[in-house]
C-alpha cells in the first residue's frame, strides 16, 4: 500500500505526458512535475520504506546538492571533473619575453606617478604603449623555432577542454576504455554545436602542477589510446564526426606502458582512423609529439592554431641523440 501527501491544486491543468502511471506501486496520474515535492511512504507488514525526492537538473550526475531552478542546457559540470580555478593563472614571460618587461614596468611607473602628482602623462604613456607594442610585434615576428615550441608549452595555453567548453552548447564527457581504467590524459565526451551532435577526443594538459600530475602531464598510456578508439567506434556506429585535438609532447614512455602495448595501441588507432567512414578533424592545439600526437591524428583535415607544433621526436630528444645532452635543443 502506498500513500501520498500532497495538495489537490498541484495536479490543475496537468496533461498526459505529465503524469506518471505505476501498476507496482499502485500509484497513478501523479504529475512528474509534482515529484520534487512528493514524498512516498511503503508499508509492508512491519518494514516501512520511506522515500524523498526533490528536484534536480535533468541528466546530471551526481546529483548537484542545491541545482538551480532556472538552469536550462549548457554545458553538465557534474559529469566533469575539469572545474574553473579557485585562483586566477598567475602571469608567465617566457625568457626571450623579458625585454618587454622593461617598458611594461616604465609603462606602469608613469601612470603610478601621474596618478599620485596629478600632473598630465598621457603623452608619456601613450608614446611608451606604441613602443610596446612595436616590440611584441617585431618580437613575434621573428621567432625561432626553439621559441615557437616554448609558447606551444607555455603553462596558461588554452587547454582542450577550455576549447571545447567554449565552442559547445553542451558537452558531456565519456569515461573508461572498458579494460578496466580511465586514463586522465585523454579526454572524451559527445558535445553539440547548433544541434549537431560531435564525437571529441583530445589530449589534455594541467593548468597548475596538481592538475599536471593528474594528467600525466598530457602523456597518454596505452589505456587512454583505448578509450580514444573505444570512442572513435562509438561515433562511427552512431554517425558523429569526430574532432580531436592535439597537445601532447608525446605518447608515455615508461616501463609500464610498454609492457601494456603502448606501440600497438597506437599502431591500432592508426589503422582504424583510415578505415572511419565519419569524417575526421584534428587540430593541433599546442605540441604533437611523435606518434603519441599521431595516434589521435590520422584525418579527413589537419589543422594547427598559430605557434602550434608538430614534430616527429622533442628537440630535447633530438639534441640528446646528437649532441649528447637536451642543453643543446636551440641548435635543433
């Protein structure tokens, strides 16, 4: 036997799409739009069951404790474990940058000084902003290579989930290579952009050194190039293009992963991306390294953000197997 409290004025102008039919229960025509205020209590003999419900954003889990009412689509944070930062990323110049530092701070200590004598600068300031920007420019555009893969790296880059909730009206990640582990270094999830729905698969970095950690610092293992193709099957049985970016210095090449396969499953992802029948983007969003950047590579259009790279071994590696020591990357 069941029994519901409720106010006979919530059940006013319900249809019948809104009402919930139970045989088990006994229960029917109760309006699913009354249920965050329902409380149902079961009977049987001397075991009471009593349950509460309350209401909640539709598809997200786990259950957010205080959901807003007024939420409507967008992207579900719950199902994500990438979070906005409690603390704003702290500024990083590079070391070819710090000429520019120089006229950054005169910049700074004219407008202190206007601010505190009251006198005019504007000429000042204006005249040291031109020659700021002057210098970016020149500075920019002629950039060796070592320097280009050094704003490749550079730790405030945009990160592929940072694109990807940009780009996205909602995005829902996808977890597990179904072999028993989640690696955190490749991220997947099916997100839609003006209703068409994506397969995404990307290589993720840290924004801080504890998320770094977490990620492997964007080295997949064996197990991540597993869930990316796991995805990639998913998406060609279903008919999702599929887009992946690319930022990663290279596939892990620890002991562990080679006893696991690392070089099979990347040759296995390789071998079925030509065989995709979906269209395939990739976009190299910061480094691709090697075959770690290939294994997610392979498609119908490459494409590559500006100071993006894409090499067959680090310049580190390379000059280590030149010269004998990383020291010497600027001479690669």
């Amino acid at each position: 036997m069941a029994s519901i409290s409720y106010s006979p004025a919530a059940f006013d102008g319900t249809s019948a799409s809104d009402l919930l039919r139970s045989s088990s229960s006994s229960v029917t025509g109760i309006p699913l739009k009354t249920l965050g205020k329902v409380r149902f209590v079961v009977k049987r003999r001397d075991v009471i069951v009593a349950a509460k419900m309350r209401k909640m954003k539709k598809h997200e889990y786990p259950w957010p404790a205080d959901p807003h009412p007024n939420v409507k689509g967008g992207v579900l944070t719950h199902l994500s474990h990438f979070k906005p930062l409690k603390e704003k990323l702290k500024p990083v110049t590079l070391d070819f940058e710090k000429p520019l530092d120089d006229v950054e701070k005169k910049i700074v200590d004219v407008r202190k000084m206007a601010n505190e004598t009251g006198l005019d600068f504007s000429d000042q300031i204006i005249s040291l902003e031109n020659k700021y920007q002057q210098a970016l420019k020149e500075l920019y555009l002629h950039l060796t290579p070592i320097q280009r893969v050094n704003i490749a790296r550079h730790p405030n880059r945009p990160t592929f989930l940072d694109h990807v909730f940009n780009i996205t009206d909602k995005f829902v990640e996808l977890h597990g290579d179904r072999a028993g582990y989640d690696d955190p270094a490749i991220v997947t999830g099916i997100g839609t952009i003006d209703g068409r729905r994506y397969m995404f698969i990307g290589q993720q970095k840290g924004r801080n050194t504890k998320e770094n950690i977490q990620r492997n610092f964007g080295m997949p293992t064996p197990h991540g190039y597993r869930k990316a193709l796991r995805m990639m099957y998913y998406a060609d049985h279903h008919g999702f293009p599929i887009v992946t970016f690319i930022d990663t210095p290279g596939a892990y090449a620890d002991l562990k992963s080679e006893e696991l396969g690392q070089g099979e499953a990347i040759a296995h992802n390789l071998r079925t991306m030509f065989g995709l029948k979906v269209p395939i983007v990739s976009i190299v969003i910061g480094e691709g390294g090697s075959g770690g950047a290939l294994a997610i590579g392979c498609a119908n259009k490459l494409l590559m953000l500006e100071n993006a790279v894409f090499y067959v071994a680090s310049p580190e590696a390379c000059a280590a197997i030149l010269w004998k020591s990383a020291k010497a990357s600027p001479k690669v």
